[in-house]
C-alpha cells in the first residue's frame, strides 16, 4: 500500500469533483476546490475522520468494500477505480461487463482496407466488426446470429464434421491453446459478466478438450506471427498475423497481410476479385 500516493491521487478525485456533479448544492463560502472531505466521506458511506487519514496517509489499509464506495463516491472510472485499488494493495472487486461496441474510427479503418483481411475481436473473441476481404477469408459473418460469431465457441464446438476444421488454419491447435489463456485472464478481468462466465461454463461442459486445457491453468499465450488457411476456392494462403490491443475498450483489432508479390498477397489479390461469394460455404 502507498499510503502517500493513496492520499494524493483521492484528493485530486476529490478536488475535480463540484458538488452539482453528485448531487449536492454548491452552497456559498467554498473555500477549497471540488468537493469538501466530509462530504466524499458521506457520499462514500465511511466516518469522516477514517476518510481524512486517508488522504493524509495515516489510514490503515481499506477494505475493497470501502475502496469501491470511495470510487463510486468520486465518480472514477474503471481505469481510476484500477488503479485506486493498485496504490490500495488491494485485488479489485470487477462488476463490469467487456465492451462490444467498437469506436466509429475502427469501425472506418477497416473499410480502408480493402485488400487486407481484418476484423475487431472482443476479450471474449466475438467478432464484432469485419471487412469484406475478412468475411471472404473466414465466413460471412453477417450471416450468423451474434452468437455463432464467436471464435472460440467456433474453436471448440462447431461445427461438427468429420472435416470440419477451423477456416482450415494451419495452427488450430495453437490457437485452441490461446483461446484457452487469454479466456482465462478475460475471466480475470471480468468475473461477474455472465456473457463470460457463460461462454467459460459452455466450453468446458461441451469440450473435453477446453475443459482439458482450462484446467492447465496456462496464462501466457506466444504470440501467433504468421497463420496459413485452407480456402476452398482458393487453396493455401499464409499471411502475416498481427493483433492490435485497443485497450481503451479491451478489444483487438486482427489484421491478415503478406509480403508484396508474394504467394500469399497473390492469393488475397485473387480472393479480393472473388469476394464473398468465395466464402459462402459451410465449414
């Protein structure tokens, strides 16, 4: 716990605060900034002489009950509340759900890309955004329920064919893997969303394979550089693989490319000229 730092980030939340931002009137005679100690203390259900230990760095360490009335009391953010709770020494108590709506500039990069494949995928790998070059590649994505467009159920449990792979990669057992790890710090992240708990609970009661893998209890993922897919109308394409974090929403944003006059920027090309239509077959 850094009891000094603790101190000084509350009262810059504090002092940011005017009392009309929680309700309060302004009242006359203010003689400091934002809000006044007694009345954070208040707002945040705890005696106002523990909340002035606080800030002046005498208190002993608060509960994550206590922290979670202080950030709602002074309006944090979930970055802030994060980071009350690091300064705190304290595991945050998440009640947040992972985003899925995606920044409207994403949303336009990936129209500016039209040779490239590339999509925007959630913490919980739904894929939330697609080009057409993307859709081609892998599925047409507008054609599936909300649902059926998430990567690891796809992974692990549909559908079902004898030869049925995952849009034919090369590495789906890799990738299996990963989904694995990076689930399990979504899970982490987000203990209380039921679209993640639910999606976890799913998986291990249809895969034996997921339920094998989650109990490893893996949590560093190797990053996955290049990724070959078997496109039915196309044949093999190997492309780079890169994945961009917008951690702001805690999504990411996968972009397939190759090297210019290579194979595989040939075969893009090609697929490019095809469109989705390339595609449109059940895998």
């Amino acid at each position: 716990m850094d009891k000094q730092e603790l101190g000084a980030f509350l009262r810059s939340r504090r002092e940011r605060l005017r009392p009309q931002d929680v309700g309060l009137p302004s009242g006359p005679r203010r003689r400091t900034p934002g809000l006044r100690r007694e009345e954070a203390a208040v707002l945040a259900h705890i005696s106002t002489e523990y909340y002035i230990r606080l800030e002046q760095g005498r208190a002993p360490r608060p509960s994550a009950e206590v922290l979670a009335g202080i950030a709602g009391a002074l309006r944090l953010t979930d970055a802030e509340t994060d980071h009350l709770h690091v300064l705190a020494g304290t595991a945050p108590t998440h009640t947040r759900l992972h985003r899925r709506d995606v920044r409207p500039s994403i949303l336009a990069l990936l129209q500016r890309l039209p040779q490239t494949p590339a999509f925007v995928m959630s913490a919980a790998f739904e894929v939330l955004a697609w080009n057409d070059l993307a859709a081609a590649l892998m599925e047409d994505f507008a054609r599936l329920a909300p649902k059926d467009r998430n990567l690891a159920r796809r992974a692990f449990i549909g559908p079902q064919r004898a030869d049925a792979t995952l849009y034919g990669i090369s590495d789906a057992a890799e990738f299996r893997h990963q989904v694995v790890m990076q689930l399990h710090a979504t899970l982490a992240r987000y203990p209380a969303d039921p679209a993640v708990t639910g999606l976890v609970d799913e998986l291990r009661d249809a895969s034996p394979d997921f339920a094998r893998l989650w109990e490893r209890h893996d949590v560093q993922a190797a990053p996955m550089l290049t990724k070959t897919f078997r496109h039915p109308a196309i044949g093999e394409i190997t492309v780079d693989c890169d994945t961009l974090t917008l951690t702001d929403r805690d999504q990411y944003l996968v972009v397939y490319s190759a090297p210019p006059e290579s194979p595989g920027a040939e075969a893009l090309a090609l697929l490019n000229v095809l469109g989705a239509e390339a595609g449109d077959y059940l895998r």
